[in-house]
C-alpha cells in the first residue's frame, strides 16, 4: 500500500500543533516537514524548534525534507528536535554520502532527494544506503505549484533501479500531487506520495487519502 504524507507547509501555521493532529486523525502514514532556507530555495520556513514544538502533537512519522545549503550543519539538531526521515538534497551538499552516514549514526531514516532537472544517476550512488529517495517534480520552494510531468520517466527509472538491485528504499513523490498526478505516480512506481494544497485543500482529508491508497500500481 502507498504512503501517504500531507506536507504541512499548506497547513494553517497560526496553529500547527492542531493540524498535525487533523492529519494523524486523517490516517497519514508521515508528516511532510518542509524545511527551507532563503538560500537553496527562494523560501523559509521553520528550523528544529518549530518541529520539536509539533513533536508531543503525534505519534506519526515526521519526514523532514531539508532545503537548505549544507545540511551537514543541522542534521543532528533536526534529529534531537524529532525528525524520523532527515532527506538532504545531491544539489545542497558535497558530503552528501557523509551526511547519510550522520544520519544512520544518531538512529535516523536517511534520504536523498533530487530536483526536477537532477538526473537519477546523481543520487544513484547513495541508492544502496538510504531508506527514502525524494523525487521533486516541481522545483522546490513554494506549495501549489504544478506537477512537472517531464520527471516520470525518471520516476520509472528510478522503480527499475531498485527492484534491479532488491533495494526497499521508498520512492516519494513531492510536488502538484494530486488525484490526477498522484495516480501517474503510482502507475510510475511511487510509493509514497507528499502533497501540500491537495490535501489540505480537500474537503474530506481522510477521504482523499482513502481514494489515493487505491490507485493501481
Ligand atoms: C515544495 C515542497 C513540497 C510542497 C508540496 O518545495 O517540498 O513538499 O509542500 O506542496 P504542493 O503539494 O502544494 O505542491
Ligand atoms: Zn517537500
């Protein structure tokens, strides 16, 4: 069965705390944290006191995508605040094998994740040692933005890949999902899918979710 994990950066962010607890009342499998930093990405967000804050709100698995330049300088705050996934960016990092390395070290799930026009083979050197890779089919920054659908090629390469090598790592899908785009995901060898406007957007939270676990693989 597919994941599911609604990004909260579409949540209402006066009062987060109860939104986090919609979506685990929702039946989310984790809670999409989009970190950013003005720098990576033309955004900020929240940092590791924000998410230590959300944390006691759920029990669910906090999936925490770092857009930030050199996450080397923040991981372990990330994962004292809470993080259960900490995915880092090929494009953000030169140690990009290190930091999964730190990652595994403080007892935490690591991901890579790549741009729209980040080849696969970029993150393919780390696919062997990481639990998540974070496809973006929009470029990151900003929520309600359109699914890009040039990159499900690189969503099916990156299916073949793993069921080539007998990876498990999840695939997740981040950017303009929706029910429409979603489905293509799956079809295309998705395994999670993140999306912000989508599901904060519907009019029944856990319906949606419902509707998404039943696309075709
Ligand atoms: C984009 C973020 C996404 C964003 C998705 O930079 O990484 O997680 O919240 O939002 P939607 O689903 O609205 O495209
Ligand atoms: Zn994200």
């Amino acid at each position: 069965m597919i994941k599911v994990a609604p990004s909260i950066l579409s949540a209402d962010f006066s009062r987060l705390g109860e939104e986090v607890r919609r979506v685990e009342a929702s039946g989310a499998d984790w809670v999409h944290v989009d970190v950013m930093d003005g720098m990576f990405v033309p955004n900020i967000t929240i940092g590791p006191s924000v998410i230590k804050n959300l944390r006691p709100h759920s029990k669910l698995p906090f999936d925490v995508h770092l857009m930030i330049v050199k996450p080397e300088r923040y991981i372990k705050d990330f994962a004292s605040a809470g993080a259960d996934y900490i995915t880092v960016h090929v494009e953000a990092s030169e140690v990009v094998s290190q930091n999964i390395d730190k990652i595994h070290a403080l007892g935490k799930k690591a991901g890579v994740s790549v741009n729209p026009a980040t080849p696969l083979e970029m993150a393919e050197p780390y696919l062997q040692n990481i639990e998540l890779l974070l496809i973006m089919t929009v470029n990151p920054g900003f929520g309600g933005q359109s699914f890009m659908s040039e990159v499900v090629p690189k969503i099916e390469q990156a299916r073949r890949y793993r069921d080539e090598h007998g990876l498990d790592f999840d695939i997740e899908i981040d950017g303009g999902i929706n029910a429409a785009t979603g489905r293509t995901c799956v079809k295309a060898g998705a395994t999670a899918l993140a999306a912000g406007s989508a599901l904060f957007g519907a009019k029944d939270m856990k319906a949606e979710m419902e509707s998404w676990r039943r696309f075709p693989a």
